[in-house]
C-alpha cells in the first residue's frame, strides 16, 4: 500500500491505492466554516440573506438551515479565528490545508478546488496550453468546453482521432503511437490534451502517453473529468497524477460525491509541473469567481476525506457494480457491453463503477429504455444511446441493485429488433479555423439550408457532450439529421444550438 504523498514528493509507479493516513481524516475548511457559524454574529455582509432562514425562506427550504448558516464570503471563510485578522501575511488557510489534503489524496504536487465545474477547469487547461505555444496536439472527441476554450483563446489544435464504437455510440481514447505520430507531424507543439476516460468508462494508457509527451519535451493536460474516483481503490484505475500527467482536470462531482458545479485541477510531478504551477496559479485566480461558494468548497473537502478514508464504500459501489454486471450477462435480452470497451486498442483499463448495458438484443431501443425507466420507474440512467444503457454508480455510494434489474426486465420487448439510426456521424469537413469561425458575422438558416454552410458554433450531442461539428467545419446533412435527431429524442439535447429544435443553424455569414 502507497503512503499519501506530501507536497514535492515523487510521483509513485505502483498501482495499489494508498493507506489513508490520519490526516485524511481532517475537514479544515469544512471545520473553520462550522466554527464561524457556531457564533452569535451580526451579519452585515455578503451573502443578503446573512445566514437567516427568514431572511429568504424559499432558499432555505431548498437547501437547509445549516447551509444558510455556514455560507459565508470566501474572504471570511478563510479568516484567522485566533487572532480575527481578515489577512495574515503568509499564513497558511483552512482553503490551503484542505487543497493540500486533497493533493495527497490523489497524489498530486499541489491542488486546486474550483466552483465552475470542469468546464471551467478546461478552460483554466485550455489557457494555460494556450500560454505555452499557440499549437497543441488535442484528441479531437474532447469535451465542448475544450473546444469553447481553445476557441476564445486562439489555440491550433492538431486533432488525434480516438476511437469510435459506432455500434454503441461510444467515443472512446487515443494511443501512444498515435500521439507520437501527430507530435512528430506538428513538431511545433507545445502541449497534448486528452480524455480519460472517456463517458463509457475506457482508461488509456497515460503513462505510456505522457513519456511520449515529456520525450518531446511538452506536457500532458488530461481531462479526467469521469475518474475523479481513480486511486482511490485498489480495484480502481490510477488516476493519471501519479501517472505523469502534468495537468488534471476532475470532474468531483461526478463520482467521488461533491456538489455539483465542485472540481478540482491538480498539478503532477516532475519538471514541466514545476514550471506550470505559477502560471495554473495565475490564470485559476483569473477564472474563479472572487464570490466562491463555500459550500460548493466545503464540499470537496467533505468528499476527499470521505473516498479517502473510506475504501470499504469504495468497494462496495464496486461490488454493486459487479453483481448488476453479472445479471446482465446472464440475461437474454441484455449484454454487458464492458467487453466492447476493453476491445479497442487504445483502451489499458476500463472504470468499473460505468455500467455499459447493450439492449440491441432485448427489442427496446437504449433511447426509449431510457424513457421508460424514466417515466415509469423513476430509474435514471447517466447515459443513452440508441443500443445502449450508461449506468454510473458513486464511488461512496450504496445501490438497490434489485431494483434497478427488476426495473429493466420490466420494459417491454418487441417482437422484432427496432430499428436504429445510424449512432455517431463521420466528421465534417475543415472549412476555416476555430476563431475564424467563431467570431464571424454570422446568419441564422434552416436546417436545410445549413447543409454545406460553414457552422459557426461547435454543436454537441448531450449526453455526452463530445462536439459532433466544430466552428469553422463544414456541415454535413449526416451532422445536420443526427444533431435534429438528438435535439427530438426524450433524454437528449445540442449543446451551442442557436434553436434548440435545430430547425435553424448559426453559420458563417
């Protein structure tokens, strides 16, 4: 077992999730926001309600009593309560503490918490790839707000192409070897940005990745923003810190049990990391709202020591997991799908706490299975596609696997097997680059008249989010039906529409 690491400690090699030592087990911001509020204060401050239920009652009763009482400004959140200083030069602050809690946690050099969920850690990414060179070697099925961020800040991105499970409708990592290939094409690249692991759940090989990086003397920035559990069980993966990458972003909302809109950037090891951290430090205080939440702080605090001191719920989940696994396969309408995951070539590893549940055999449409779990049995699923179901299980958390299997075998099967469009559209065509493209004079046109027109929005299919056409790309009548298609489905929606029906496109005038 790994001992938790401290700040400049070296990254470890092994794959064993570490020991949680006894100062995992503190909540220092959690515990200073606690103290502050156990006081009989007069609150002439920010946030108006000033802690009182009555003061807006609607909210309170969204959100509790203790809530209202421990959302405090973050300048007070953070104060000195033995000398009562507002600022102490040098001073390390219960914020401090906690983010260097969560860096020995997840094994990193140092630790972020930020309250615009990942998309704003990749756009704090983005930036900072942006600061090292105008080029970059970037997976091109990176989530939307990858793409928002390289567009704002005049990045060139070199698209790898992961691969594609269009059976499933899964898109999934890249390879070292194709990483290599694309450096050694765009030698002026100056970082690579990747996924992993992808919304299905598929690891790539990040160790192997980031020495193709660091070999080429650039770092590596992953989205981690689906393995926010990773390292923190012996049956997880790694999470890619300890596997040299030099910028992480996590998603903790996602599965290791924050609140939402909570995540965190951490920084790796070794020589590239050093030299980010002062840049991350700088452009992370540019993005974060000066008006942070506390709670929304307080709870990646809560969460890091909670799956850090908790591995028997870690295990648990993952055993809730299993047994769902196993009920799938020896059911005759359904079919783990975990094995098509693993089959692709750039995928080491897969999250086992992703359910992936092909219904191709089972008469139902993963689409109308998602609408029918949803309306009937109040059973809801992260994730459709039109062979396949996406449960996702909390790392912390306790599952009622019978009554997620008594639900599926209750949806209706027909007598022949649906039919289904075709899952992901093949990519349009590079007509002008990114920022070129986004600000544009642009025009509204139908659908139909979009065909063949320069879009001006990068447009993703929700879930997941992966860009299905970029600013600047030709749109293709495939892109155009599959996106209209998304837009009218029961548990799907185009992020970046300029009509949420797409009945009309945003194009390059």
């Amino acid at each position: 077992m790994l001992e938790y690491l401290s700040r400049g400690d070296a990254a470890p090699t092994a794959s064993a999730v570490p020991a949680a030592a006894a100062r995992q087990q503190q909540t220092p911001y959690v515990d200073a926001l606690r103290s502050l509020a156990q006081q009989d204060w007069q609150r002439l401050h920010v946030p108006a309600h000033h802690g009182v239920v009555e003061n807006a009652p609607g909210v309170a009763a969204l959100v509790g009593a203790d809530a209202m009482r421990i959302d405090f400004p973050v300048l007070f959140s953070g104060v000195d309560q033995e000398t009562w200083h507002l600022t102490t030069p040098g001073r390390v602050t219960p914020l401090m503490r906690a983010q260097q809690l969560a860096a020995e946690a997840w094994g990193a050099s140092r630790t972020w918490f930020i309250t615009n969920g990942a998309s704003g850690g990749n756009h704090v990414a983005t930036t900072v790839a942006r600061a090292l060179g105008t080029e970059v070697v970037m997976q091109r099925s990176v989530h939307s707000s990858v793409i928002d961020g390289a567009t704002h800040v005049g990045l060139e991105p070199h698209f790898v192409h992961g691969s594609v499970d269009v059976g499933l409708g899964a898109s999934h990592g890249v390879t070292a070897q194709q990483v290599a290939d694309a450096l050694a094409e765009h030698p002026e690249s100056a970082s690579v940005y990747l996924v992993s692991p992808s919304y299905f759940g598929a690891v790539a090989d990040i160790a192997a990745i980031a020495r193709v990086a660091h070999d080429h003397g650039v770092p590596l920035i992953v989205d981690e923003a689906w393995g926010s559990h990773f390292g923190m069980h012996p049956e997880l993966p790694v999470n890619a810190a300890r596997l040299g990458a030099d910028l992480v972003i996590s998603s903790t909302h996602k599965a290791a049990g924050s609140l939402t809109q909570s995540a965190m950037l951490h920084l790796g090891h070794g020589p590239h990391a050093a030299a980010l951290e002062s840049l991350v430090d700088r452009v992370v205080r540019s993005f974060q709202s000066t008006s942070s939440s506390a709670l929304l702080l307080a709870s990646l605090d809560e969460a890091r020591m909670h799956i850090a001191t908790r591995p028997d719920l870690v295990g648990r989940a993952i055993d809730a997991a299993q047994a769902i696994r196993g009920a799938i396969r020896a059911d005759r309408r359904y079919r783990d799908a975990t094995p098509d995951v693993l089959a692709r070539a750039d995928a080491i590893a897969n999250d086992p706490l992703k359910i992936a549940i092909d219904t191709r055999g089972a008469g139902i449409t993963g689409g109308d299975a998602q609408h029918l779990l949803l309306r009937d049995h109040r059973v809801y699923c992260e994730l459709s596609t039109p062979a396949a179901l996406l449960a996702l299980v909390g790392a912390t958390s306790a599952i009622d696997v019978d009554r997620f299997l008594e639900a599926l075998q209750a949806l209706p099967e027909a007598d022949t097997e649906p039919e289904r469009p075709i899952a992901l559209p093949a990519q349009c065509e590079r007509a002008m680059g990114l920022g070129e493209a986004f600000f544009s004079g642009v025009e509204v046109v139908s659908a139909s008249d979009a065909v063949g027109r320069v879009s001006a929005d990068a447009l993703a299919a929700y879930p997941p989010g992966v860009p299905n056409v970029l600013p600047g790309e030709v749109l293709s009548a495939e892109v155009v039906s599959f996106l209209r298609a998304t837009a009218a489905s029961p548990a799907g929606y185009v992020r970046g529409a300029a009509d949420p029906a797409l009945d009309a496109f945003r194009v390059v005038a």
